[in-house]
C-alpha cells in the first residue's frame, strides 16, 4: 500500500490501473477493477452494485485509514461518511442510546443533535465535565440501565478540557451496558492515537483483555485531510468500531445517507493518516508559537489564552493541533475581532487553511473579546506572530 500520501483517491486510482464508475453499473463485468482492488486490499466487495450503499473505494480508503492507525489489529474495522456530523449521527444511532452522558464543551451541532434527541425521542442526556473523570463516573453510577458516552478528546471550546481517555477506558472496560463515542477531530489519530501499542487501548487490552464496553471512535475528515477547505468545500467523515459492533449496528444504518459520496471521495487523499500527519504537526508548531506570543503579550496575558498543552504535553507530545482561543480583554462585545479585521481574514471553517485566520460566530458568551484563532499551514510561526503583532500593537 506504499503511496506518495499527496495523491488524491483519483490520482491514486489512475496510477494504479483503476477506474471509477460514478453510475455504479450492476453489470459484474464493469466491477472487475473493484474485484481486484477488494482482493488486494483484503475488503469485502459490497454486495449491491449502488452506491448509496458503499463502494469498494470507500472501503478501501477506510481499511487504509484503519491499519495505518493500528485499530485493524486490534479487531476494528473502519467506515466513511458524508461528513464528521453525518459519523456522529451514525455512531450516536448504532450505540442504542440509553441515557445519553456527554461533555459540557461539544462542537456547536453536536449538543443541537444531542437536545433534538431528547426533545424528539425523550432520550435522556445529562452534561458533564469531560476533564473531570469524577464528574464523569458520578453521572454514570447515578444512572441505571444502557449508557452511551460521547465525549471530544480535546473540547471545542473554552476552555479546551481534555478527557482522560485511558482513566475512563479503565473504570468502563467491563462494562457491558456502557458504549463510549471519541469524537477526535480536534487532535486526529495524528497527534493522538488511542490504537498505537504505546497508547491506552492497546496497552489495556493487553493488561485487561477484551474488554466488555464498546467503543467507537470517529473524526470528521473535513478540517485536516485535504487542501484548503475554503476552496474546496467537500466534507467526509471516519468511524471505527468494533468489527462486530460495525457490522450489526453501522453496516444497516450507513446506507440511509451516511455513505460518502464519490466525488467528494474521489478529492480526498489516498493515504488519509499520512496526510493528516504531515499538516497536524506544522499546525501544532504554529499554533504552540501563538499561544506563547499571546501569553506573554501585554493585551492578552496567558490568563486570557487557552491552549493547554503544557498541562497535557505526555498525552500530546506532537502538539495538541491548530486551534486555540484566547480574549482580549474589553467590556465591548467584539473588541477582539474587530482588531483582527485588516490584518488576518475571517472564514467560516477551523479547518485546514494555507493562512491563518479567524473563524466566524460566537463561542461563547463570556469573555466579550473571545475569538478562535485557526492557525495556517503554510506559514512559519515567525509570519503568524507577525501578523498578530500588527493587529494587537
């Protein structure tokens, strides 16, 4: 599977001798370039010809993804979605519900998603602390019956909590009524890969054995696995579960309009981890370059900049990835941005940008000057802290 990791899938596809059919035929003479990409890859060929219900594209990018981060040996296999919401639907779908247990500090859509639920099936969700394992493992002895877990790594939000993965992988690993979602978008398996032997469900399972809980990684693929999203909009998603867990709970509920599309797949790397790897480390630097240059600036003060990786540096020893808020302190709402305004764009996407810039919306209601700062990839740090130099004087 050696592969220079900036070919797309269509390079990748090219190269290699394949083609891709968008008008899925069912004639099993147009599959024979599928048939032998599924034998080579060591992928099941979809049984319907249709692409509503996979591809062998798809499948393949996915088993690539899932052995690059070393989930495969440890009985997981792997799935594409749409986009890293349409994953958190599915994950959320196939866990069963229960009571839903999650963190206070989500990405925007996802406690919308989690409210609707509740509001429309009566599933009853509960908000914690997702870096307080206490916090945590209080609402789960406080409640009786299935519990599914949805927490973020690292938080989409102020202030940036991070979760104790492997505390909580130890407290829940024999239970069997206890299914956790890790929603890694924000650090990637890049910078943090809870599957490698070094990391805590390998070294777990080694200790522990299998264990009884599920548990159900996904990121969404649109922020550091492909060019600029600004240009290039298309969106993807990845979760890994259990080959069991996929196959009875994923498998039926990823064709009701969760499976990635093709041509949005097609712009996507080949090689999805390698990809990500090389842009989350530049990023990382950057972003730590930042956060010391505001620390210590005068209008800012580390007080007022959240970016925790001193705190976490044995859990993320790469860096914690290309985001982190901070607050100029004002009593005007806006004051930060509008400094920003000349100086360093505005754009609607945390994502993977050639620049840095400063996302849209409001992230909370306090502090009044709070602004999240997406760093760039092809800038030093020395041009990044040239830039906010400009804007805070």
């Amino acid at each position: 599977m050696g592969v220079e990791n900036v070919w797309s899938v269509a390079e990748w596809l090219e190269n290699n001798g394949g083609k891709v059919d968008l008008n899925v035929s069912p004639n099993p003479a147009d599959r024979e370039d599928e048939r032998l990409m599924a034998k080579v890859f060591g992928v099941e060929l979809p049984k319907i010809p249709y692409a509503r219900y996979g591809t062998t594209v798809s499948l393949v990018g996915a088993e690539w993804f899932c052995r690059s981060v070393g989930a495969e040996e440890l009985g997981f296999a792997a799935r594409l979605t749409g986009s890293g919401m349409s994953a958190i639907q599915l994950a959320l779908r196939a866990a069963g519900w229960g009571t839903i247990i999650a963190g206070k500090v989500l990405y925007g859509l996802t406690p919308e998603e989690l409210n609707d639920l509740s509001a429309t099936y009566g599933v009853p969700v509960h908000y914690v602390d997702s870096g307080n394992l206490e916090d945590i493992m209080s609402a789960v002895a406080a409640v009786e019956g299935k519990k599914t877990l949805f927490f973020e790594t690292i938080g989409n939000g102020v202030p940036m909590p991070v979760l104790d993965l492997r505390g909580l992988l130890k407290e829940i690993w024999t239970r069997e009524d206890v299914t956790l979602i890790l929603d890694n978008t924000f650090a990637t398996c890049a910078l943090f890969n809870p599957f490698s032997p070094a990391n805590c469900l390998a070294r777990l399972t080694a200790e522990l054995g299998n264990p009884a809980c599920t548990f159900v990684y996904l990121e969404s693929l649109s922020k550091y696995y492909r060019a600029d999203v600004t240009r290039d909009p298309a969106t993807g998603g990845v979760i890994m579960a259990p080959q069991k867990f996929m196959t009875e709970r994923v498998d039926p509920r990823l064709m009701r309009g969760h499976v990635i599309a093709t041509p949005a797949l097609l712009t996507f790397p080949a090689d999805l981890y390698g990809a990500c790897k090389r842009v989350m480390l530049r990023l990382s630097t950057n972003a730590e370059a930042v956060a010391q240059f505001l620390s210590a600036h005068r209008r800012v003060g580390r007080e007022n900049v959240w970016y925790p990786i001193e705190d976490n540096r044995g859990l993320f020893r790469d860096g914690m990835g290309g985001v982190l808020y901070f607050n100029v302190p004002g009593e005007e709402r806006g004051v930060g941005a509008r400094l920003f305004e000349s100086h360093i764009p505005f754009r609607a996407s945390f994502g993977h940008a050639e620049s840095t810039h400063v996302d849209f919306g409001a992230f909370g209601k306090d502090p009044p000057g709070l602004i999240r700062l997406a760093v760039g990839v092809n800038e030093t740090p020395e041009e990044v802290v040239e830039n906010l130099e400009a804007c805070l004087g």
